[in-house]
C-alpha cells in the first residue's frame, strides 16, 4: 500500500463513507467514463483508475488494510514533526486523511487563489466585480476547442472559490462529505453530498454575489432623487422608490446556491447545505418526484386561483420568494421577470416573459361562436380566442374592492415580444376596455369609450349586488301585502268621516 495516490479521492468519496455509498458511486464513475459514454483516452485513463480503486475499496477487508495503512503513514509523518507525507512534486496530491491538511489536485468551493493558479495556472484575464457594484473579482480561462471558450472561476471578497462555469477546460471538482445516504435519489432536503454522489460535480455552479456599500449608497441617492423629481412636477410617488435597498439585487434571494448539470438544475440553502428546488428534463436529474397535490388535476400546468402546493408540484419550488404589502407574495422562477403572485395562498396573476412558467387559462362554459370579443363579452370567449395571456395583473386588496378598481387586465405578446395588447375585465368577467396597439387582439373595431366602459361596469357590479340580496320589493307575503292594503284605507276613512261631520 505504498501507492502515492489516495483511493478516496480517485473514487471521490469521503474515508468515512458507508461501503454501500462506496458501491453507488464507482457504478455512477464506470457508467459515465465508459467508452460508450466518453471515447477520449482522459476517460480511459480515468476508468482504469476508478476500477484500481474500487479493486481496493470494494472489497472490505482490502479496505480495512489499506485504511491501516493510511493511519500509520499519518502517524509517521507526525512524529517526524510534518503534517502530512513530504511529496517532491507538488502537482501530486497528498493524502486527506489528515483534516484536510493535504494538497489537493483540484479546485473546489472555497479554494484560495493560490490552489487555483497552482491547479489551472495564471487567468487569461482577471476582471474586479467593485467596478459594476458588486463584491469579488473574476478569473476567466479561455478554451477555444469549446462551444463556450470563456471559463470563468468566481471568487467571493475573502479570496475564495464560490462558483464557476466550466468550458471543458477547468480541473473542478466536489467530492461527497460526509453527510450521504444510500438513496438512489434525492429529494427536497437531501443534503449537497448527496447530490455530488449522485450527479457528480456540477459545470456551473452559482451563488448571489453581493453589493458593495458604494452601490448601495448610490442607488439609495438615485431613490432620493426621483422622489424629489415626482414632488416637484406634481407626479404620484412611484412605490418602487420608497423600497427599501438591500444587500443584493431585486429577485435574488441570498440563502442560494445553484448547481447546473446537463438537463437540470438544483438549488440549496446556503445556510443548511440542503436542497431547495430542482428543474429537470427528460429524467437528466437523479431526483425523487413530489407526491401530487390533492387539487392536482392532473394536467401538467397551473392556473388562475391554483394554491401554492400545486404550482410546486407543476413548477418547482421557486428561486425567491418576495412577501409585497397587503398581503401578496411573489414567487420568480430563473429568469428575473418570470414571476407569480399569491393572494391569500392562490395564484392572483403572472408575469411569463421568459417563457419559463407552465400557465394556462381554460375557456369555461361562458363562450360563443363569435370569431371576434367585444364590450361585455366574457374572460371565457376571450382566452377561447386569444389563449392563455403572457401576463395577469390583478388587484384584489380591499382599499381596490371598496373603491371599485378591483379589475383584472389580460397581457398579450405581440412581434418581436413586444407589447401587442391588453384586455381589462370587470370583476364579472366581462370586458370593459381594451388596447391593441399592433393588432392581435380578435376584438370589434371599435375601441370602447373608457366613460362608458365605467358606466358598464358599475351596472355590472350593481346587478351583481342586487342579485345577492335575498330580499326584494316582490317578494313580500300575501299577509303583509292585506296589512299594507289596510293602511293604505285609513286616510279614506278619516277623509269620509271628516265629510259626514261638515254635512251634518
């Protein structure tokens, strides 16, 4: 047991893995540098150095042996004063058995900017994140044999590794800790080791980069600024700018890391190392499916009024979760402008800009034959015609309920996804006005006039209340009906009365 080379490493997993883990990850290694999978002669090299590892650590009393072997190696170099065995060529690595005081032959989370030009060699380039606001700097290695020849290392503002994006040409790793289980699959919770041994190391891996003080005092200055601007020419205050500026951008939420496989994504909290979300395609993801909501219906799309455990179930858990006043919640999803918001635990709009979210609107039974909608039609003809908008805004608080603005606006693409039209719904569902600046709305030529638009819905809104009442002018009985008929007689009778008294 003399060879330089550390098995655990070789079979990247931790010393103190369980023998069944140990099993699950040469399976996973032999399957992706198979020569099926990879015919180039790295991967050969690879596989042959896998199967000598797993030759030792697969079998348990090999194991044992060489586990011996490494502990009295440790000690020797203890009592010789050295943390670990003296290697003459540095680019080898030394073993891990020592708490980590060993050289590694690769670059990982937290690696300094020494390991990584010891590992990769000095950049190609080197760019400060200060410069655009945000704390870190960037090292980029170019690989021109790749599709994407930019392969940049993210260092956070201690100096040390938090994300890549790896070209081909990056010597990265992520080897499993100790926190792994035997599961053939992982889940919402399974902790990051988990992943690594099921998935391997991802090509991209992301964290939220944070601002510096200088942005933040400057976007706080900007804010200022437009708030004095909209005093002065007489403007309403824009609620984005009495926001207030945090540490990281609008969306991003700082409890994430984001790793990127081939067909897939996988989010953690930082905080605990465990999983968040998940995005997968064509079963790329080793993952286990949630168990379906009680309202699912089935359908692989979420609507208008789904709750929140069925757009987890169809969408994902989402990358940020935003709490807004009076009681909404959004939810973005990847990209910055894919979002959903909840009211009371029930999907009230979106915003799918990126094509991302898994939306639809179903036509009810309130449509018609009509090849166009108009004043008054239905919400039910309009997605009949149109099909299911890119973006729903609502308000629904109870200052809009009170005051009557509680309408629902429908947003449609049009070239270029530029704004092609919008179509507003009274609280009846039924159109009361419309825009289609560039002509992709199905609607009668006409454009409504916006007083006459209000009127309707104030009409709509007074024979919805008058239909809710349960009592009216008609409906009152056959004994209250003779009662009033009776005090109807009595001014005939004192008007008689006062005759007969004149007369006599």
């Amino acid at each position: 047991m003399t060879d330089p080379e550390d098995l655990y490493e070789t079979l990247q997993v931790h010393p103190s893995a369980h023998q069944a883990v140990i099993d699950a990850t040469y399976q996973r290694l032999a399957e992706l540098y198979h020569p099926s999978a990879d015919p180039s002669p790295e991967a050969a090299a690879m596989l042959g150095a896998i199967g000598r590892a797993y030759a030792v650590l697969g079998d348990p009393e090999q194991r044992a042996a060489y586990d011996q072997s490494r502990a009295d190696s440790d000690s020797a170099a203890a009592s010789q004063g050295q943390d670990a065995p003296t290697q003459t060529d540095p680019q080898k690595p030394r073993s891990r058995h020592s708490a980590g005081k060993g050289i590694l032959d690769y670059i990982t989370i937290g690696s300094t900017k020494d390991d990584v030009t010891r590992i990769q060699g000095p950049p190609n380039q080197t760019s400060s994140m200060v410069d655009i606001g945000y704390e870190g700097e960037v090292w980029r290695y170019w690989n021109e044999d790749a599709e994407s020849p930019n392969s940049p290392i993210h260092f956070n503002k201690a100096g040390r590794v938090d994300g890549w994006s790896n070209g081909g040409n990056l010597n990265v790793r992520i080897v499993p800790g100790l926190n792994v289980t035997t599961s053939e699959s992982f889940s919402i919770g399974s902790h990051k080791d988990d992943v690594a041994r099921l998935q391997g190391t991802p090509s991209r891996v992301t964290v939220p980069t944070p601002r510096t003080a200088a942005a933040i005092r400057e976007e706080r200055e900007h804010r200022k600024y437009m708030r004095e601007l909209d005093r002065e020419l007489g403007k309403p205050a824009n609620p984005e700018d009495s926001e207030p500026v945090g540490k990281f951008s609008e969306g991003e939420d700082p409890d994430r890391e984001t790793w990127h496989f081939t067909g897939g994504i996988v989010e953690f909290s930082i905080k605990t190392g465990r999983v968040v979300a998940w995005e997968t395609q064509d079963g790329a993801l080793k993952v286990q499916q949630p168990e379906r909501d009680v309202e699912w219906t089935g359908e692989e799309y979420f609507t208008l009024g789904s709750n929140e455990s069925t757009v987890k179930r169809v969408q994902g858990e989402p990358s940020s979760k935003i709490k807004k006043p009076l009681g909404t919640e959004i939810w973005r999803y990847r990209h910055h402008h894919d979002k959903v918001e909840f009211m009371g635990g029930r999907v009230l709009g979106w915003s799918n800009i990126g094509r991302n979210l898994k939306v639809r609107v179903v036509p009810g039974p309130n449509i018609t034959s009509s090849p166009i909608f108009s004043l008054g039609s239905y919400k039910d003809d309009v997605a009949r015609l149109q099909g299911t908008p890119h973006g729903i805004d609502a308000d629904k608080t109870p200052d809009a309920i009170r005051h009557g603005r509680d309408y629902e606006v429908w947003h449609y693409r049009g070239g270029n996804l530029t704004f092609g039209g919008s179509v507003t719904f009274s609280t009846s569902g039924r159109v009361i006005d419309w825009s289609n600046p560039e002509g992709v709305l199905k609607v009668h030529e006409i454009r409504p006039d916006p007083w006459k638009a209000k009127r309707l819905a104030d009409r709509m809104r007074r024979e919805k209340a008058s239909a809710s009442s349960t009592v009216s002018r008609t409906s009152t009985s056959p004994k209250a009906q003779g009662s009033g008929c009776l005090l109807a007689m009595l001014p005939l009778f004192a008007v008689a009365l006062a005759i007969a008294a004149f007369l006599t």
